[in-house]
C-alpha cells in the first residue's frame, strides 16, 4: 500500500500545484498505472517486472496487526503481505554419494516375544505379527513404506526417517538368576531385503516398483537380536496377519 499524494509529490514534484483543479485519485492512479516502473523497491524479495491489479482503497481499510514498511524514493511502503521465499536450488548430489551402499529391508512388522517361546518354536507354528508396519528400513531407521503391487514392491516415502523401530518390550522378570528363557525380545518380520545405491533408492522414492520372486511371500525371515531365528510364509490366521514357519534354526544360523 502506498499514499497516492505522497508518492505523486514524489514522482512528479510540483505537478498538483500546476493543475488548476488539483489532482482526483482515479487521475493519480492512471499516472501510477502509466509509468513503467512507479515504485523503486530498495529490497531484492520485493522487486517485481509489472504490477497489476492497482486499486485505491476507502479511508476506513482497517488492519488487525501494524503493518510493516519500507521507504521507497517514491515514499513510504506498507506490506499487506510478504512474497513466497524464494526456493533454493538444491545442489547435485556428488557420484560418489549416488554410489553410496545402502542396505535395505522391507519389514512387515514387530511381535514381543521371550527366550523360553524361541526354544519352543517349531516348523508349522504360526507366528502373529503383533505390531504390522509395512516399513522400509536402513540401518535400523524407516525411510519409507511400501505396499504390494501386481509388479512387486512399491515404495511410499511417507513415513519419518528420523523415528527409530520399537524399543525392546519390557516384560516382568521375577528372578534373572533361574529365569533367564523370560528375557524379552523383539521379533522382526523381514520380507525382503536388498542392497542398493543412493541414487536407486531415490528412483524408488519416486515411484519405480521393485520387482520380487514368485515365492517371495514364502520366504519371510523372523529375526531377533538381529539374528536369524526362523523362516517361513506369510499367511492370514482368523483376520490377522501372522507367519507360518517352515525352517527353525537352532543356533546354526
């Protein structure tokens, strides 16, 4: 906003007092409209090619906040509102970052669970996924989800990588000396796992679908402590998801 008087004195010095009516407003703002350039803006995010849409405003324009101002060589300046920033350009990305390995797992989910249930753990048993999260990790940190397609595996970088997995589940241990099979673990439900570069898991943040095996569903990996415990298929049980082993490993793996 600016005041037409003022800027017309200092535009046009002296024009008013030639005029032998003075000078209206609608006047002053189709001298305003005519120059090619009416206000000289002192601060870089304010400058503009044209301006457009110039109307006068009544005396009763009211605002519920001081509003703020810079001086111009054309007066005074009032901002009803500020310009978007501007965006920065992101620099590229070096080919050796590109390059970077980065080991990747598609997790299903998360089930507490206790040393004595690993002994018990038998081909056949059916493991429920307690806590689902569809999550892709890297280094133990989601950086994405992702959701099956007919083609395979589709990423969507929704989640935050800046959320660690669950912790450990607390679970009462009356007496570590003779109940040490009651330590709580973490299960982790892994469908699969892949290594790839920076620059290929940008294109799978972008939408590129990662293709699996036929069987891929029947070789889910449970591991706890980050170590192999058993594997076996991805199944419903009553309506919840869970895992039906086929392979147990007994300290072999």
């Amino acid at each position: 906003m600016i005041d037409l008087r003022q800027w017309l004195d200092q535009a046009l010095p002296g024009l008013e007092t030639l005029l032998p009516s003075g000078c209206p407003d609608h006047e002053i703002q189709r001298l305003f409209e005519a120059v090619p350039a009416p206000l000289q803006l002192p601060i870089e995010c304010l400058r503009y090619r044209r301006l457009s849409d110039v109307r006068i405003l009544g005396a009763d324009v009211e605002h519920d906040r001081p509003l703020p101002a810079v001086e111009s060589a054309q007066g005074r300046v009032w901002i009803t509102r500020l310009p978007p920033a501007p965006r920065l350009k992101t620099p590229p990305i070096p080919p050796w970052i590109r390059s970077l390995p980065m080991p990747l797992s598609w997790n299903i989910g998360y089930s507490p669970f206790t040393s004595r249930g690993l002994v018990r753990l038998a081909p056949g048993d059916v493991l429920q996924v307690v806590d689902c999260r569809w999550e892709v990790m890297s280094s133990r940190r989601p950086v994405g989800g992702f959701a099956f397609t007919e083609e395979g595996l589709r990423m969507t970088p929704t989640l935050d990588a800046t959320t660690t997995p669950p912790q450990e589940p607390t679970l009462p241990i009356p007496d570590p000396a003779r109940e040490v099979v009651q330590v709580p673990l973490l299960l982790e439900f892994v469908l699969h796992e892949h290594a790839c570069s920076v620059e290929q898991l940008a294109a799978l943040m972008e939408g590129k679908v990662l293709p699996l095996a036929a069987d891929s569903a029947k070789t889910v990996k449970i591991r706890a402590c980050g170590h192999l415990v058993a594997e076996g298929e991805l199944v419903r049980w009553e309506d919840r998801l869970g895992v039906q082993l086929h392979t147990v490993h007994r300290g072999e793996a």
